[in-house]
C-alpha cells in the first residue's frame, strides 16, 4: 500500500489478515484511495462491517470508528448509527454472503429507505472464512465445499436487486477494473443518498482451488476475461454472455 | 459520572396511562431518544406512543424490517451516543437473543422491553404470560449477567422504565423491562413527580473502553465521531477492542468482568418490596401481575389467622439470592405462583433451604387473588 495511504491505517495494525492473491487487499488500497482523493474526514466516519473476510476490510485497520458487527446485521446498525446522528459518514463494507444472503432482508429495507449510506459489497462468489461453503451469489455449477456437483441454483443479480429495492445509486466493477472501480467508490461516496457498489474480489483459496483456477493468477485472469462492460454486453448473444459478468454504473438517480 | 437530578419532561401530576403509554413515558424521561422496534402485540402501544411522542422532544423514532434489525440499529444509535430502545414480545424477544449476547460482550447500553404473552411458539399472542424470563437470563449463547426488572403497575411501567435506563447506563449493559401483557395494557393512574434521578454516560478520553483494572469495573464509553476511533467488534477484544480471537486468557478475562460488574453488584442493582415478613411463616414470592393477586390473597389469608408474607421481587435478573436464603431461615414454606411452569421456582429451590410451593398456570389467564388464597389455605 502506497505511504501516503498509511495515515489512514491504525498505527497498531502491521498486515492485512487475507490469504495471498486475495482481491480483499486490493479494494481496501482503492477505497483508501477513494478517501484520499475526497478528502473524506475519517474522524468523522464509521466504518460499518459484518462477519467474513470482508468484513475485516475496515476493522480494526481502518483510523476510523469501526463498528464489526454481527453476521448480516451490518446495515441494522448502520441504521441505527446514521438516523441517530446523521452528521456521521456512514459506510458500510462487507461481503456478498453477510450482505446479500443471511443479510439480505436488510439490504433491501436499507434500499428503499434510501438513508445516506455507502455499501460496498465485496463480491468473493462463495463463503470464504467458513471454508468455501455456496453463496446467493456462487454461479451455476460453481463447485463448492456444500455444492461438490456443482451449484444448482442461480445466482442473485445484486445490483438489479438492489436497484429494484429503491438505491440512488448502483454500480459494479471489478478489482481488475482498478480504475472504473475507484471512480465508482467515489461517486458512492459522494451522492448523500443509498449507494451500492458490487465488486467482485477473487478469493483464490476457496473459489480458485477448488473450480480449477489454481493461483491468484488464473483467478484474476478469469475475472479479466470474464468482466465485460454493459456496452459490451449490449452485443453479445445469451449464449455468449453465459460466463460473462456485467460491469458499469446500473443506476444514478442523478442521471 | 453519577447520578444526577432532572425535571421532569411530563408536567407533574396525575395521569391516567395504559401500562404501555407510561414504559414510553418513562422512557422518554429517562432521556432515551432512539426507538427502533417492529410491531408485534401486545406491546405495539409502546412504539406508537413514541412515534407520537418523539418529534416533542427531537427524538429518532425509525419502524424497521424485523426484531433483529431493531435491536441491532439500537446498538448502532447507542454507540452514536444515543440512550436507546426497542420493545417486543416472545416471538420478537427470540429473535433479539444473537444481538443481545453481542450488545453484553460489546457493553453497549440499551433496553429491551418484552410484554410477554403466553408462550411458546405464536402461543396466544393476546393473552398474558410470563414465560420469558429464563430467556431473559439465557437467551444468548454464552456467560452474561443480564438485568431484568418486572414492574406489577402503570406506575411502575413508568418508574421502572427510568430505572431500566440508569442501570444500562451504570452498567453499560442491555436491561430487560419484564412487563406482561395485563401490566401492559392495564389503565390506571399514576404520579409523576418533578423531578428525577438520571445517569447520563460515563465519557473519559484516553481511558480505553473496554478495560478497566478492578475485575467488575464498568469503563467508560465515549461515542462515535468523538476522536477516539472506536473499534467496535463482537469479537473478544482487549481493552481498545482490538480483536483478540487467539488468546484464552483475554477472553476468559472479559467474560469474567462482564458478569462480575453486573454480579457482585446485585445488593445494590436488587429491588425488592416485602410485606409482613417479620411474622411470616409461609412467605409468597411473587412478580409482575401475579404479586397484585397475591398481595389480595395475603391480606385475605391474614384475616383468617393465617400469617402469610410476601416478598415482591421487582429485579428479577440478578436474582435476589440472598434475601430467599434469610426467609428460608425464619419461615416454614416458601410458596411461588407464576404464569409460566416454574421459571423463579427453580431459582428459589436454590437458595431457599426451607419447602417450596408453586403453582403453575399457563392458560393466558391471570393468577386470580382466589386462586392463591386457595393454594395457600392449603399450606397452613
Ligand atoms: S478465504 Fe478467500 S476471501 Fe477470505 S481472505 Fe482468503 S482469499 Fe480472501
């Protein structure tokens, strides 16, 4: 992580906690970015996570106040947190199984209430610290420590969803779409209303290893080709776009 | 921070409340000014009388999704520096139990208030019951002291409201308003008096806020956006609240400082109300609704030359271990009528060393006066 980035790091905290080649490390160095470059006040700002990996994002190494909360719950107390004393930022980071699955009623409710709070849903497509287990988000025949012929359910389409439930803002990139990505957490950060940003964050040790993707390499490789921007998708056929993740900004009630 | 003295928000005087009406009163005097909750009966009154009431005094009122996520945006309002609540019933208070145990690692004050119905499951969701109270004390996975206070009127609703506030504050603890439906949804009057004793929280910059040297020390708790990046997590944490998942002796040290702040200061968190037990031989131990027939019942018994005693326990959680072992030393029986099937009867059977009655009765009707005058003619 670049040094002029440390100073928003606790001083006590000397290395992430994620596995090598994880993409947690990479959207924590874009989010901070994403800070540096607003000038966000960090003492004036919660960061709000559940239970897994990506929950440790902001907590504890973020010089913030960081509330780490219960599995699912997080936009629960990040409710409680911004009605009560609305002057706070709020920023809810966590991943797609906390927000989406056990999570997901709140996420909906939080939508439609349209409270000004940033989410940032690391999208890892499985359950990463409870040992690869299927996620609302694995894909169709993804292989998983509860699905080992592969995955039959579909998978949530999250930013349509959240979209649906009433967000102001929706978007969803990549961590190898660095550049995208970042200027997405920006303008999350910055519409004083519900904004969600999906990222898809490969998990290499619980995804990769077990649906042939044997190194952090191939893992991001695979999103690389996999990752295709809405205009692209426009002239794809449905067979073509079979494998295909849909990236961009699905929605900005700004316009 | 200690105690200090306030007027009263409600005009002093004579005011005739629902049980309901008066636990919001009292909650809104005791300065709490976050109320998150989903309907459910029988304590929908609780919430609507704050939604009524909150804009009159710049309180955050917010209708959620469900009984979790009530009491967990009543955790995140506490740590933004709110006095907070939620109210409920059975099925409700089921579903509080996981953010309950996170609000008793994280000391986050709050309190909870159940009017119970008759349970379990749906039960009868009209009727009145009082079969969460083993809940109240072990709902969660896990070691913690909960407190838990059972009001027998409207004007206790109100009174014990207040009380619930300070000792959550005191102790940075969630609190439990134990009330029943008959007690909510009872009209009489009751008085409120000009002023009253509140504790506000106990802020210190620089004191880490989860430690404290004295093994039952409640630290302070500063809120978010004051400075002092809290790091809040329902992990074992030190005393800075840095997780700490690996080393035993952390978090057998936190488990054990939560429970003792909350333990060994029982003789001063108790309250009690006796009646007649310098002479009695068979003592009623009773709570919430029940004690008002079983107040009835002695004075009737009394008349007959029988000389029964109570002793009203208005806390119910910590348990008042010490004042069961006095009576089980002077009288001859200790005699418990309750709307469930033994839930205080098995913690007096602990500590009584004397006989213990009961009488059990789970029909989602009140105890009626006649019914424990009966009961207790036979024990004489
Ligand atoms: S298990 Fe997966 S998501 Fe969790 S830290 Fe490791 S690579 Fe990242």
């Amino acid at each position: 992580m670049a040094r002029d980035l440390e100073q928003y790091l606790r001083p006590e905290v000397k290395s992430t906690p994620f596995c090598p080649g994880c993409g947690h490390g990479i959207l924590m160095n874009l989010l901070l970015r994403a800070v540096d470059d607003l000038k966000i006040d960090m003492k004036n700002t919660v960061f709000v996570s559940g239970i897994g990996c990506a929950a440790w994002i902001p907590s504890p190494n973020f010089n913030a106040d960081t509330l780490h909360t219960l599995h699912g719950r997080a936009l629960a107390f990040a409710t409680g947190v911004k009605v009560f004393n609305p002057k706070l930022n709020v920023m809810v980071v966590s991943g797609d199984g906390d927000l989406t699955s056990i999570g997901g009623n709140h996420l909906i409710h939080a939508a439609r209430r349209n409270l000004d709070i940033t989410v940032i849903c690391a999208n890892n497509m499985i359950y990463g610290m409870t040992g690869g287990q299927a996620a609302s988000t694995s894909p169709l025949g993804a292989l998983t420590a509860t699905t080992a012929r592969g995955n039959i359910y579909r998978p949530f389409d999250l930013c349509e969803l959240v979209k649906g439930a009433g967000a102001a803002y929706v978007a969803r990139y990549s961590v190898t779409q660095p550049v995208a990505l970042m200027e997405a957490l920006k303008e999350a950060f910055s519409i004083e209303a519900f904004s969600f940003v999906e990222v898809l964050s490969p998990c290499p040790t619980q995804f990769g290893r077990r649906n042939s993707y044997d190194s952090a390499v191939d893992m991001i490789k695979m999103l690389q080709g996999n990752c295709i921007s809405r205009e692209e998708a426009a002239l794809l056929s449905g067979e073509e776009l079979k494998d295909k993740i849909i990236t961009g900004v699905f929605w900005n009630e700004k316009g | 921070m200690a105690y200090k003295e306030i007027d009263s928000v409600l005009s002093p005087g004579n005011y005739y409340f629902s049980g309901n009406t008066a636990a919001a009163e009292g909650a809104i005097a005791a300065g709490c000014r976050y109320y998150a909750g989903y309907p459910i009966t029988p304590s929908s009154e609780i919430m609507e009388r704050i939604s009524i009431r909150f804009p009159e005094v710049n309180g955050a009122f917010i209708q959620m999704e469900d009984e979790i996520a009530s009491i967990c945006s009543v955790i995140g309002a506490s740590w933004a520096g709110a006095k907070a609540m939620t109210a409920t019933s059975g099925p409700g208070f089921s579903l509080m139990q996981e953010a309950i145990g996170y609000a008793a690692l994280t000391e986050t004050p709050m309190v909870i208030m159940d009017v119970q119905r008759a349970g379990p499951g749906t039960g009868q969701a009209t009727r009145v019951g009082s079969g969460d109270l083993m809940q109240a004390k072990w709902g969660s996975h896990g070691d913690y002291q909960p407190i838990a206070l059972s009001p027998w009127s409207v004007q206790e609703m109100y009174d014990l409201s207040i009380e619930a506030f300070n000792l959550a504050e005191q102790y940075r603890t969630p609190v439990f308003l134990m009330a029943d439906e008959a007690i909510g949804h009872l009209m009489e009057r009751m008085d409120v008096k000009p002023g009253l004793r509140i504790y506000g929280r106990f802020k210190q910059a620089d004191l880490p806020p989860f430690g404290m040297d004295q093994d039952d020390g409640v630290p302070p708790m500063p809120a978010f956006g004051e400075v002092q990046r809290l790091l809040v997590t329902g992990s074992t944490h030190n005393e800075w609240g840095i997780r700490k998942t690996d080393d035993g002796s952390i978090h057998a040290k936190l488990v054990e400082r939560i429970n003792n702040k909350v333990f060994n200061n029982r003789e001063k968190i108790i309250l009690t109300e006796e009646l007649y037990l310098d002479d009695a031989e068979v003592v009623v131990v009773a709570y919430g609704f029940t004690a008002r027939s079983a107040v009835f019942a002695i004075d009737q018994i009394r008349e007959e030359g029988c000389r029964a005693g109570l002793l009203r326990l208005k806390t119910i959680w910590p348990f008042a271990d010490h004042y069961i072992e006095k009576i089980g030393r002077s009288a001859r029986c200790i005699f418990v009528p309750e709307m469930n099937r033994g839930q205080i009867k098995g913690e007096v059977m602990k500590y009584a060393g004397c006989e213990v009655a009961s009488y059990n009765q789970t029909d989602g009707e009140i105890i009626h006066p006649e019914t424990i005058i009966q009961e207790l003619r036979r024990l004489f």
